[in-house]
C-alpha cells in the first residue's frame, strides 16, 4: 500500500461548500428530519440556524502530518476505506479478508480495495458508515453515479483525479469544511514540532493537541515498561513513583505551552483507586518490574486515572474518558494486523462505583471539568446523567463510536435530556481520523439535535425560540466552554 499522506472531516452546510470543479450532487434536503409534517417544518427552521456554522472538533484523531505536509491524499481507497475501522469490521464481517484491504499495513493494490468495496456496498444499507460514505461522495467529492460493482473503476478515477488538485489538498479542505477548532491526538513525548509547523502555516483555523497518555499509565499496554523508561530519560526523572509523576507533569505542560486544552484517557474500566504515597511506590516499581498480579495492576491504572483527575485540577487540562471497549478481541487478527485494525468490542461499564473515589476527591472543585463518554447505552440515563446532573465538573459527552449514528444520537437524547437537560453536554464530537466524513458527522449530529428539538417544540414542552437558543448554543458554545476553548 502506498503510504496515506491526509484526511479526516467535519461540517458546516456541506452541500454549500464544495468547489465547482466538485459541485455536490443534489440529495434530499430533509434527509434524517423527522418524518411528520409539522414536526419536519421546525426541525427544518432548527437545522438552517446551525447548517452553516463552523465546526468545533475538540477531540478526534486526524493526524497532525496530514496538515503539517500538506501533502495530496495518495488515492481513494487509502482515504476513504483502509483506515476507516467502521468500514473494514464489516467488510471483514462479510467475508472479506482484512489484508485484501490494506489494514494494517498489508500490502494491497489500492484500485483493488476499491473494487472489493463497490462490490459490497450494499452491506452498508442502513449504517451510519454507508450515510457518511454517501455524503463524503457526493456532497464532498462530487460524486455522481451511485458506487457499485460496476461504477467502481469510473468512481475511482473521478475521485483519483479529484486528489490531484490543489483543492483537495488537506489544508484546503480543513478550510473548505469551515472548521474553527480541530484538536489531534497525540503521544506525550511528541515533540509537537508539527503542530508549531500548522500554527506558523497561516491556516484559518485553530489546531490544538491532545495529551493521551494510555500506554504510559497501562501495565498491560505491550510496551509499558520500556515506554516509562524513555518517559522519565526525556524530562530527567529519577525512576520512582514521585519522578514518574513528575515526569507526566512536564509533558502536560509541555502540551499546555502548543495549545492542548485536554488530556484524554481510552480505559476498558473507568475505576479510580486512592492510595498512600507508600503503597503507590511499592505498586510503581512492582508493575515496573512486570511482577505485579492483575488486581495490582488494576489498581495501579486505577491510580494513575485519579492522577491524572488531580494534574488537570492543578493545570487545567479538561479530562475527557472513554470507557468500555475491550480493546483487540480477536486475538489472531491483533497478530496478523496489529491494533486498531476493527475488532474493539463495547462492554458493560460501571461509572458509578468505578468513579467514586475521584469524584470523592475532585467532584467538586472549581474548575476541574470531566467529560465522560460511554459506549454502554444504559449508562445514558441510570448514571451518567444522574452524574453530570449534580457534579458541576462532570459533563455527558456525546454519542461516541459505536453510538455515533442518527437512531442512537436520537436514543442519547431521550435518556439524557431528562434529567440533564441540554447545557451538561459536550456538544457534538466526531472523535474521527476520517478526514472527508467530518463535514458528515457534525451535520447528522445538527440534523438529528434539530429533530430532537422539534419533537419537543411539537409536544409543547419547549418553545420554539427555546430551542432555537439551544441548538445555536450546543454547535459552537457549548463545546468551547467544556473545553475551555
């Protein structure tokens, strides 16, 4: 496979802004609205309000070189299908095997990725990665003729001549798209030259980093002792569990110093333990050393979670948490294909009793602002808007993986709104490395909110101004104040 050099999207009116030389195909206007009359008339007012404002995407995972280089997109497959996990699991699902496709890394033509794709575009019927692939055809690349079997080699070639212009180069179309924030993911010991390399390019438009210290915290991540050991060479940190502290410390205030407003944590389990500055030295050295049990090294990451709660009291950095995926479930596709290659898998999550004790600690401290995402719908409404609807530092972050499709942003609604209401979210987060689907995500999230609201409106439990106010605020606003934009 040739190497992806870009990509990954968000919306204003999508189909207001794409380039002559890629004019979107027409689409039914009141796609995903609701289906009553009047109802669909409010949503449709609703919707106009916000279907042109810039996007703010404080979390997602577009990597910082795609911007940095500029570099043009390679080819269509490579940017639409290798990378994107929604798309490859079901392929994967249907009978295709993942290495035809390029995951991983495996060597693949890119047209033939392609032509396996078109071949089996039919089991995307209904899914929220057939919608987005959709509206990244038409409305950001102009695609005409429906993709199939058939069309694949005419679509490839529209597309590839597409990539070769200067409009869709990754800058143009960050630009095009009218994002105002776009927040990366990157690694603590980055040195985040690439994001200095973007704020020195003149592009409209903020890109910050994001601190995801996982693999330093995670006794079970694969190579977390040697990983600790380069973090602690890096800032000049004696190997104890004050130094390792330390060490975090420095790097976050490295990331403050290029712009990052949070520090993001991807847990299987979101348990939080206290310890006495002993029992922590003694575990520190004890998972170092790859001699502590599992229970140890629970709560050992256990831990280091309500560390992290008490560094982004100190220095600010906004907590985000995405808990319950059971990371690489099959264990011969992780050998074959490494991670992130389409077989993470929800589970059930207890925030409740797993966040107590640093909500214990931290749950009412000015300042501190905790974003929980959960990928466990029955947390919606049993914990999680009961959690953000007392602790003034816990926000319900949106709709997230798996749930990050019009039905389920329509069920989060209902099971948050309640009890909640609207102002303890996070406003909408594409958590997305698919550049082109960016535009799609936040305009499905402005459709389905503006749906939402216009049921409410219809049911005379809100005026329509009301909700006018709040789907203006939960686009930009919102999001800017949890944050901390």
């Amino acid at each position: 496979m040739t190497d992806l050099r870009a990509g990954a999207p968000a919306p204003r009116s999508i189909d207001a802004r794409t380039p002559a030389a890629s004019s979107p195909v027409e689409r039914h206007p009141d796609r995903l609205l609701p289906a009553d009359p009047r109802t669909r008339d409010i949503a449709r007012a609703l919707y106009s309000r916000v279907a042109g404002a810039p996007i703010v995407s404080p979390h997602g995972h577009v990597p910082i070189q795609w911007l940095a280089e500029d570099a043009p997109f390679t080819d269509p497959a490579s940017l639409l299908v290798s990378h994107d996990h929604y798309i490859t699991r079901l392929l994967h699902a249907s009978g295709v095997d993942l290495g035809s496709l390029g995951v991983g890394g495996a060597p693949a033509d890119p047209r033939e990725i392609w032509r396996l794709f078109a071949a089996h575009t039919r089991v995307f019927a209904g899914t929220a990665s057939g919608y987005w692939i959709e509206e990244e055809l038409t409305q950001v690349l102009g695609v005409a003729s429906p993709l199939s079997e058939r069309t694949a080699d005419a679509v490839y070639d529209q597309i590839q001549e597409r990539l070769r212009t200067p409009e869709f180069r990754p800058r143009a179309l960050f630009e095009r798209f009218g994002i105002e924030v776009l927040a990366t993911t990157d690694d603590p010991l980055d040195d985040l030259a690439d994001h200095a390399r973007v704020a020195r390019s003149g592009l409209r438009g903020r890109v910050v980093p994001t601190f995801r210290p996982d693999r330093y915290l995670d006794p079970d991540a694969p190579a977390f002792a040697a990983d600790v050991e380069r973090l602690l060479a890096a800032t000049g940190e004696q190997a104890t569990f004050a130094g390792y502290l330390s060490a975090l410390a420095a790097r976050r205030a490295h990331f403050i110093a290029h712009g990052a407003v949070s520090a993001d944590h991807g847990v299987e389990e979101p348990a939080t333990f206290d310890l006495g500055e002993a029992e922590a030295e003694e575990l520190f050295h004890a998972v170092l050393a790859g001699a502590a049990s599992a229970h140890g090294r629970r709560v050992f990451r256990g831990h280091m979670l309500m560390q992290m709660a008490r560094m982004s009291v100190d220095d600010g950095l906004v907590m985000t948490v995405h808990a319950g995926v059971v990371r690489n479930h099959s264990s011969r596709t992780l050998q074959r294909f490494g991670p992130d290659s389409g077989h993470d898998i929800p589970r059930s999550t207890d925030f409740v009793g797993g966040l107590r004790p640093l909500l214990e600690r931290y749950g009412l401290e000015r300042d501190f602002h905790l974003v929980l995402f959960a990928v466990d719908e029955t947390v919606y409404s049993r914990e999680i808007a009961p959690l953000a609807g007392f602790y003034p530092s816990v926000y319900i972050g949106a709709p997230w993986w798996f749930l990050d499709a019009p039905d389920a942003m329509a069920r989060f609604r209902s099971a948050v709104t309640e009890t909640a209401g609207f102002s303890r979210g996070s406003g909408f987060i594409d958590d997305t490395r698919a550049f082109l689907s960016i535009p799609a995500r936040h305009d499905t999230a402005r459709r389905a909110d503006a749906g939402f609201l216009a049921r409410l409106v219809t049911e005379a439990r809100i005026t329509e101004a009301v909700a006018g106010d709040i789907i203006d605020d939960m686009v930009g606003p919102q999001p800017k104040r949890v944050f901390k934009l």
